[in-house]
C-alpha cells in the first residue's frame, strides 16, 4: 500500500518503447550500460542545466556493431544544432571523446513543448528559480497544457515552498489521470529545483488519452445527458 510505480516504467514493453534499443552479450552488457548513462548525464548536463537550454526531453540510445546513434528530442533544435550545423558537430565530438565510439546524432523537434512532461517540470523549474509564486506557477502550466489537448495534467511539487522552514507537499490536479489503465497514454517528467533555500522536488504528469487515440476529436455528450439538460430548460 501507498508504493508508486513510475508511469513510464510500468508501460515498457507494453505500450511504450525501450529508451535504449540494443543486444549485447553477458560480457559486454555492463560497458554499454555505464556509456549510455554517460551519455544522458552529459546531455542534460551540457545541454539542459547550462546555456543554451535547449530544452532536451528524451534521449535515445540505438547500437550497431559500426555506431551509436543517438536521437535527442528537443523543443529547440536550432541552439543544439547551431549557425551551419557547428554546435551539433562539436556535441558529437565530445561524445565520441566521452565513449571512445563512433557516434550518430539524430535531432527531432518537439512541436508541442507544453504537452511534454519534462519539459512542464523543468518550466516550473525555471519560474520557481525566478522566485516566482509557486501556486500560480503550477495553474499556469496546467493550463497551457490542458489549451494544448491533454485531457489530464497533476504537478506536485515537494519541498521548503515559498522558503517556508517545514518542507511540504503541494499538489494541483486538472482532468483525469488512470495511472492503472495500461492503455492510457500517460507522459511522466522529473525536475529538481536548486533554490537558495533548499531543493525543490517537481512530478508532472499529463494524460495525453489512450494510444492510438490521443488525436481524435471530442465526443458529443452522451444522449442521457442532452435530455436531462432539456428538461431542466422546460422546467
């Protein structure tokens, strides 16, 4: 009782891809392991905790005997690749110095950064840094992605809120979340907010519907409903 699962790990394999794709033997398994936790850490470091913010929300690992080819999600493609492609090359020679392999950077745009989980977290992260009110902080994010289609959002923040001296937990929740529902297309995102104060722990979680289905139009209210709201009319 009262254990959480992270959303994402629960649907892996299931309804969700690997964030690394790659086969190795017993022997090798531990190496690549530790060389693409290596790789994360460096991307979030260079590219997320630093100038330019680029915004990084996903990083995926594909291996071939020759390769690694690396895909970045990103809701700023053009600070990561930068003017004639330069700050691209240079992020992938220092890779390749990191690992010792030859590496294939891939960049794929996120078109819609406020229906990202990560990239919500890291949003309040920003603004809380900022000494911005957390309460409106986490309102306006749910906000802009409820505008941008989810039909869920929840933020919990956790921490000396507003540098009060108790840490607390405080939670905002809009729509629906069926963290039990396998088939619900649920985006899950972590941020750490490094106050002066203390640290502030941010959880968000966006509902995007079920998978296959998360595009499709809203449904016409049900007929039941339609009568009953007719009736109270005439009443």
């Amino acid at each position: 009782m009262g254990q959480k699962v992270n959303p994402m790990g629960f649907r892996v394999g299931i309804t969700e891809d690997w964030r690394s794709r790659w086969f190795a033997p017993k022997a090798a398994y531990a190496e690549f392991l530790i060389e693409d936790q290596k790789i994360r850490r460096f991307v979030d470091t260079k590219l997320n905790e630093q100038p330019p913010y680029a915004a990084v929300a996903k990083v995926e690992i594909e291996r071939t005997r020759d390769e690694v080819k690396v895909i970045l999600h990103t809701a700023r493609p053009g600070l990561v690749i930068g003017p004639k492609g330069a700050e691209v090359d240079k992020l992938k020679g220092e890779l390749e110095n990191l690992i010792d392999r030859n590496i294939n950077l891939n960049i794929v745009e996120i078109k819609t950064p406020d229906t990202n989980a990560k990239l919500v977290a890291e949003a309040v992260s920003e603004q809380l840094k900022k000494r911005a009110g957390f309460r409106r902080v986490m309102k306006q994010r749910i906000d802009a992605a409820m505008a941008g289609g989810t039909k869920g959002a929840k933020i919990v923040l956790s921490g000396r809120l507003g540098g009060a001296e108790m840490a607390r937990c405080e939670k905002q929740i809009r729509g629906s979340i069926p963290l039990h529902t396998l088939q619900a297309h649920v985006d899950y995102g972590v941020a750490t907010c490094r106050t002066k104060y203390g640290t502030i722990g941010i959880k968000v979680w966006l509902y995007h519907g079920r998978y296959g289905e998360e595009t499709t139009s809203p449904e016409p209210a049900p007929e039941g409903r339609r009568g009953r709201e007719r009736r109270g009319k005439r009443g």
